[in-house]
C-alpha cells in the first residue's frame, strides 16, 4: 500500500483529459452522476477522472467519449500535451473558458440565438469590447 506520502502527482496529460470529460459534460448539462450511470461507475469515480486523480483506461476513454458524444480524439485534439502547463496556471484556451462558469452560461445563451446575422453582430461586439 502507497503511503500518502510518497503519492505521485497527477499527470499533466491525466489533468487535460478531465479537464476536457468535465467541459464536454458540463456543456451538455450533465451531471457526474447522470455521467456515472451511463458508465457504470460512482460519481467519485467520475469526479477522480475530471481532477485527474485517476487515469481513464482507453476502454473506459471510449465510453466516457460515446456518452458525452464526441470522438475520442476531442480529448487530445490541440498543442496542449506538446507543451502541458501547470494545474495551477491561467487558462486560456477553449476548455479553460467552457469550464468558467462565464463560458458555459455565455455559450448556452448564444446557441439560442437563430438568427446568424446577429451572432455576427455579436461576435463584432465582442471583439471590439477585447480590444478597448
């Protein structure tokens, strides 16, 4: 047995990957333990997975991808594992904002909106507001 000790820390890698199951499930509105009950697992286990306490086995990957409908590549798409940075660091990227609660409630009211010439119109807004 482990002493508490001597635990390693999570990989950066173990990290991202939950980081993105947690975004993924939290932009469907899921909860862990509706997440769980399609995997069979506790919410424990799922919350293990989105900290990356523990490591997601490329069977149980494939399942947690098919619930949450993505590919499993969503989970490794883009730089972030060339160059891992810290758990503790900002985030800037894509995942980082879906998992603010700013992005998911910024991101669920904007897929509201139908009409594509005022999610244009939005969008310009938004990018002349981060450049004031």
């Amino acid at each position: 047995m482990q002493d508490i000790a001597t635990k390693k820390a999570p990989s950066p890698i173990d990290v991202e990957v939950g980081r993105r199951i947690r975004a993924q499930r939290r932009l469907l509105g899921m909860s862990q333990s509706a997440l769980a009950e399609k995997l069979d697992l506790t919410f424990q286990q799922v919350q293990k997975y989105e900290k990356g306490v523990n490591r997601v086995g490329a069977s149980r990957l494939q399942r947690v991808a098919d619930s949450l409908g993505v590919p499993i590549s969503h989970f490794f798409d883009n730089a972030a594992f060339d160059n891992p940075v810290p758990t503790d660091a900002p985030r800037n990227d894509l995942v980082g904002f879906l998992s603010s609660e700013e992005g998911l409630e910024l991101n669920r009211a904007f897929t509201k909106i139908k009409d594509a010439r005022t999610r244009q119109k939005i969008v310009g807004l938004l990018k002349s507001l981060a450049l004031a």
